[in-house]
C-alpha cells in the first residue's frame, strides 16, 4: 500500500485551489508525476488512473499537450531508471523492472485469473458499496452539487471501469479512489449543513449527516473486529511458541489454511535467520508441505481438520477461534452491540 502515500499527496494538489493559473498548473504536474511514478514503481495499475486524469487536465485545457508528453516521458524514463536499478540490486538480478513482469505474468499471460474470476460488475456491485458505505449517498450529492467533482468523479469510474475489463478482482485495485469519493461524500455533506435554516428539512438534513457518520464508525468496528479475526494461522504460530516455550527442538507441521491465514516465515521465531541470533538458541522446523497425509515424525501439527485419518491418534492441545463469516447484527434487537461470530478453525495438536 505504499502507492496510497503518493496518490493521496496527488489528490491534494488536484483539488487544491490556487489564485494563479501558473501555481494551479504546477500542482496538476507535480499530481502527475507522482502518479507516473507510482505507476511504475508501486502498482501498475495507477497508469489508468493517471491517463484518465492526464485526459481530463487535456480536455479542459489546464495543461497543454506538448507540457503533457514531455512530462510524460521524462518522468516515465526516470521512474524505470529507478526501479530498475534499485530492484535489480536487491534482487540480483539485472535489468529487473518488477512491475512490468507483474503486467506481462497478470494480463499479457491472464495468470491473474488462477487467483479467481469475477464478473465485471463486481467493483460496482460490491466493493463500492462496501468502501464508502453510508457516505455513498453524500458521494453522489456532492457530485451533483459541485462541478468540479462532476469530473473527478468521472476519472475515477472511468478508472474502476477499466480495472473492471480484468477477470480478477480485489478491493485494494482500486482503493485509490476512496480519498477522492470522500472528499465529494463531504461536499455533500456540507451542502446539506447549509440547508439547516429550513425547518424540518434541515433537521432531516443534518440528522441524514449524522446518521452516516454513525453507521460508519459502527460498521468499521465490526469488520475492523472481523478483519482482526481472520487470521488463525498466525494465532496458532504464536500461540503454539507460547505452549512449548522450554522445547529445544520440535518439527511443526502447518496445514494449508494456516499458512494462508498469518502463518508465515516471519513468525517462525525458532528457526533461521531468527535462530542464528544466539548462541545456543532453539532449533524448530516448520514445514508446509501441502495435502500432506502421513505425520509420523512431527512433534506438533497445526491442522484445520483435527479428524484427518493421519491424525487419530493424536491429541487437541488448543482450538484457534477465528471469523466465522458472518455479524450478530441480531443483538441490536436484544438492546447488545452487535459483535463478530466466531468459530475454532485451527487446532494445535501433538501425540498422544
């Protein structure tokens, strides 16, 4: 997510208000730039959003064309000079530009697709919806009431339009578009504050303000809390190290929904490079050999099937609670805060 930092630096200045044309133009350069270079150093994907926005400053004559090529290839050079160079030390290997071989492995060879494929209405259906929330309907009003986000609204559909011609889907492709949509949410809101002189209607105004922010920050907590929730491998990791702290040396195995779900080589604290620390340090092996059936050998499994026939004969030392995909929204009517459902996904498991 480090793209989020120059893209919303770019949103700045986009929307900035400047007296003099020339400080105005400067700003819509520097937004550029940023976004060319996060284009090609962070995430590829950012070029359509810097095309779209490069159209849109070309159609309203903010920028000129010829200023628009030229700071189009000056920093696209740069950037690629950069990453190359950069990424080529650090990964010995030369000349190494990562985000195009992620363009060529994703679209050019449709790889994406192996990570599941979703209809092209998703972004819209779904993911919007679930990125703004309640402050869709101020996003929408604030369009309507403001011009200038008439446009940028505009790019940034165009943006969510194209990502959505790619087969695979995730929210963060287009999470980009969020502190722009919530500036025009807020827009919105301020047009309905200023309704507030008009009786009835202003109150229905501002208490339309004030219930979106609430339902916001409660629906925030609950997939905050649901999000928190969602990775049981990394739990039953340290979990496990917390169970077995005087164990000098254990084999571990961990099963395929613990290594998808926070179980990764950064919490291997037993083993190299964190072994190598000390003198004398624990000596553990963690092995995640997929579909593996045969445990003969392991002093500890992390198992989402604690009923595996390789398994009978071995005990449950502790069960891994996680989300269990869904909200108990019910306990608002039972005058409760409405909390996270959660159910044991993982065991820790040794012989019996």
């Amino acid at each position: 997510m480090f793209a989020m930092i120059p893209v919303n630096i770019s949103t700045s200045l986009i929307i900035k208000s400047t007296p003099s044309p020339a400080s105005r133009r400067r700003n819509l350069e520097i937004a550029l730039s940023l976004l060319i270079f996060s284009a090609v150093v962070f995430r590829a994907e950012l070029a359509a959003l810097a095309g779209l926005y490069a159209l849109e400053f070309l159609v309203s004559k903010r920028v000129s064309l010829m200023g628009l090529v030229r700071l189009g290839v000056v920093m696209t050079l740069a950037s690629v000079a950069l990453t190359v160079m950069v990424d080529s030390y650090f990964w010995q290997q030369f000349p190494l530009w990562p985000e195009l071989k992620s363009i060529h492995f994703n679209i050019y060879e449709g790889k994406s697709s192996d990570w599941g494929v979703s209809p092209f209405y998703t972004y819209f259906a779904t993911d919007i919806p679930k990125l703004f929330m309640a402050s869709l309907p101020l996003l929408i009003l604030g369009a309507a009431v403001d011009p200038f986000s008439q446009w940028m609204l505009l790019s940034s559909l165009g943006f969510v339009t194209v990502l959505s011609c790619i087969g695979h889907k995730e929210w963060r492709f287009i999470v980009y578009v969020v502190p722009l949509g919530n500036v025009i949410a807020a827009k919105g809101a301020t047009w309905l504050f200023k309704q507030r002189q008009r009786g009835t209607l202003g109150l229905i105004c501002i208490l339309t303000v004030f219930s979106a922010l609430c339902v916001n920050a409660l629906v925030t907590a609950l997939m905050t809390s649901a999000s928190a929730w969602n990775y049981p491998g990394g739990t039953a990791l340290s979990e496990l190290h917390k169970l077995f702290p005087d164990v000098p040396k254990a084999n571990i195995y961990i099963d395929n929904l613990a290594a998808q779900t926070g179980a990764s080589m950064f919490l291997q604290e037993n083993s190299p490079p964190f072994g190598d620390l000390e003198p004398g340090s624990k000596s553990w092996t963690y092995v995640k050999t997929e579909n593996l059936k045969n445990f003969e050998g392991f002093s500890h499994v992390i198992s989402e099937d604690r009923h595996s026939p390789g398994l009978q004969e071995w005990v449950v030392v502790k069960g891994i609670d996680a989300f269990g995909g869904g909200m108990g929204l019910g306990d608002i009517t039972k005058g409760r805060m409405p909390s996270v459902k959660l159910e044991t996904k993982l065991w820790i498991m040794e012989p019996s």
